[in-house]
C-alpha cells in the first residue's frame, strides 16, 4: 500500500474542503444568539428528535445571488404573532396573500427547512447555508421529515398546441412491507397498500418485488383512475377494484402464478404518489433551467432526467381538496444513496444502493428504470416476461385506468 493512501488530499477551492452536508426539517423553539454571538435558531430536528442550534454561515461566493437570501433575523416572529392573525381572516385567499407578504417570517411551532448543513465540530452547534420557512405556523401545512422518496420524471401532455410539463414525487413505506407466500395474502397485501398508508394523502400505490436472492424485479402500480366522459370528472377505483385491475394485468397474472414458489421472495411495498402543487411548478418554470430540475437531486445521472431513484428525504405536503399536494423535497444528504424500485430496503430485502453521491454508478447487471406510460393498453398483449414495470410521473388532471406496460 501506498503511503499516502491514507492522506486525506486537500485542494484549494474545491468544497472538498467542507464537511459532508446535509438537510433536515427543524421544528422552531425560538430565537436567540449562540456562544459567539450569532443569530441563532433553537429547535427540534424532526427526523431525529434531537435538540439543535442553528446558525447561518456567511455567503463567500464570487457569484452574486439572484435574490436577497433570508438571514436568521428575518425568521424571527413571536409565538402566536402568524397563527393568531391567520385564525382572524375571514378566507384562505386572504390568509394566502398575508402569508406571502411574511416572506421568511416563522413563528415558534413552525417548521424551517435547514439546508447544506453540518455540525461545528468546536461548539456543537449546527452550520447551514441556507434557510428556507415550510410551515410559518404549526397548522400551516405538513412537512414529513424522513421519507424515501423519488420525484419522478417531469411529463408533459399536450394542450392546446403546447407541451404542458408535470411533476410527482412517490413516497415508499418500507416498513411497511409485507412478504406473501400466497394468493391469498398477495390480495390483502394488496388490499391494504392500495387503501392507503403512511399519512400521506395522494393516490396510493403497491410495488410489488420479485427476487431469487441473485436477481430482483419490480412492479409499480398506482390506484387506477377513470374519467368520465360525459362529466369530464375523475373517479377512483375502490382498493378492492384495484386489486382485481392489477391481478387482471399482464404483469399481475404473473406475479399470482409465481407466488407461492419456494425460490421467490415476493413483497408488496405501499406507497403514495403526490403532484407539485401549482405555485411551486410555477417557479420552477419561470427559473433558468426550468421543470426538469425539480428532480436534479433524484437522477441517476445528472444529465438523464427521465430515470430517477429513491433517496431518504423531507416533503412539505399542503391540503387541496380531495388530498394532497407537495410544495418543494430535497435528500437528508447532499450525498444521498439512491434506489432503483428492485434495490429498496425492507426488513426483508437487504437492498443496496444503485447509484450513490453525485451520481455516481454502481456496477449493475440490468438497466435502470424506464417509466411507463399509463394512456394507453397498447403492450398488453405482448409476451411478458417478469421485468422491471414502472409507472413514473402521471399528471393530477390526466391520470388513467392503468395497465402497467413491460418494458425490457
């Protein structure tokens, strides 16, 4: 072995330098100043628990922001001064326009999302770079702090002449998975993911794994959606009109033929999927490098939007009518470890990433996931062999009666 194997390189410039960074939810306690005498925010980390005190970091780049980035100072807000005057509106277009005008402002029992950050070796206190308000009170809106989510590719339908973009994320519950060795139990696993777990109000989902020990298949099917079209309307299948839709599919009529096999382990995982919420599309659209890079952090490759993974992260959620919408998700880590659907972990699947960091690859015998359309039935009679199938970004307004379609 080399001698300077284990000399750790240091390269002026490079943010090498920094130590490895993260993000997390903090539930606000109140403001205050630290040891040395910066602005300062105490609170609770909500994916762990632990009590923290956050300091912002100077911004010492030679690129000028686009904006005024929001400093500890412009957070502070006494306990009740929002929530008090958002109880006295007479209308939630009146509390929306008054919370705009509040930019950073969040009261105590708020949530205020901690970006780039890492723990001060010297004080214990925690170092960020950025700072963003979630919920400026604690009703506001949901923020779920610890999540394995995947936003998926950016679609786009057309209308009116124009290609109109879309974007989802899908949350995975992995814990709670269930293994089946039967029809039966295959139907209530089923039963219960389609039903909706989790918290999340979306439009649920199972995925469904196949492994022998050596080589894992996935299959993601959402709650299948129909329009109506006299009305125009959407309605949604029951969870039982679901199970029949899935083991009615191709992909499904093979799975219930191999479950049972004593070679296979095969589990269903619940999960939801959400929509960006129309302010939040918005400003993604109106930015440089526009929709697509609402889901930057998720790619396999940084330069291959249209195949993303599963990262552990945080999702702020808002109420709409009929559910769900989330506003902005990022990964705990600013290294995060991604997941292809066949590599999630569960209690009974020891799975491993597929690509980690920066998108770095990890050695893979089959492609990674391609995303299947759900307009149309067009590959349901083709051969089906067990594969990866996925149903990737389906939009709010045009979701379909979904057959899942193989792709090889």
């Amino acid at each position: 072995m080399s001698k300077l194997s284990a000399i750790q390189e240091r390269i002026g410039g490079s943010k090498g330098d920094l130590p490895a960074t993260e993000n997390f939810a903090l539930q606000v306690a109140g403001y205050t100043k630290d040891s040395k005498d910066r602005d300062a925010i105490i609170g609770t980390r909500l994916d762990t628990g632990e009590e923290v005190t956050v300091v912002l970091r100077p911004y010492k780049s030679e690129k000028p922001l686009k904006a005024p980035r929001a400093e500890v100072k412009d957070f502070i807000a006494k306990e009740g001064e929002i929530s008090t005057l958002m109880s006295a509106l007479p209308s939630d277009e009146m509390r929306k326009s008054v919370l705009k005008g509040m930019k950073a402002k969040t009261e105590p029992g708020g949530t205020i999302i901690v970006q780039r950050a890492f723990t001060e070796s010297d004080t214990g206190v925690v170092n960020a770079g950025w700072l963003q308000s979630a919920a400026k009170y604690a009703e506001h809106c949901k923020v779920v702090s610890d999540v394995l989510l995947r936003i998926d590719p950016v679609g786009y339908v057309e209308r009116d002449g124009r290609q109109i973009g879309y974007a989802n994320a899908t949350a995975l519950m992995p814990s709670a998975a269930k293994q089946v060795t039967s029809a039966e139990q295959l139907k209530t696993a089923l039963q219960d993911a389609f039903a909706g777990v989790g918290g999340i109000q979306g439009r649920p989902l199972a995925l469904v794994r196949l492994s022998d020990g050596e080589v894992s298949k996935a299959v993601e099917f959402a709650l299948p959606v129909k329009k109506n079209k006299e009305t125009g309307e959407y309605k949604h299948a029951t969870a039982a009109e679901a199970v029949e839709a899935f083991l009615a599919s191709q992909s499904g009529k093979q799975v219930a033929q191999l479950v049972g096999d004593p070679d296979l382990s095969i589990e269903v995982v619940p999960g939801q999927r959400v929509s960006l919420g129309t302010q939040a599309k918005a400003s993604f659209e109106k930015s440089a490098t526009g929709l697509e890079q609402v889901n930057r952090a998720y790619r396999f490759k940084k330069a291959e939007q249209d195949q993303t993974g599963f990262a552990q992260s945080y999702m702020v959620l808002h109420a709409v009518e009929g559910g769900q919408i989330f506003s902005s998700a990022e990964p705990l880590s600013n290294k995060p470890s991604l997941f292809h659907p066949r590599d999630v972990p569960t209690p009974f699947f020891n799975g491993k990433p597929t690509a980690i960091a920066e998108n770095k690859e990890i050695a893979h015998t089959d492609a990674a996931v391609v995303p299947a359309s759900v307009a149309d039935d067009a590959d349901d009679d083709e051969p089906f062999e067990i594969d990866d199938v996925v149903q990737n970004a389906i939009p709010a307004e045009a979701m379909a009666s979904s057959a899942p379609r193989m792709r090889m």
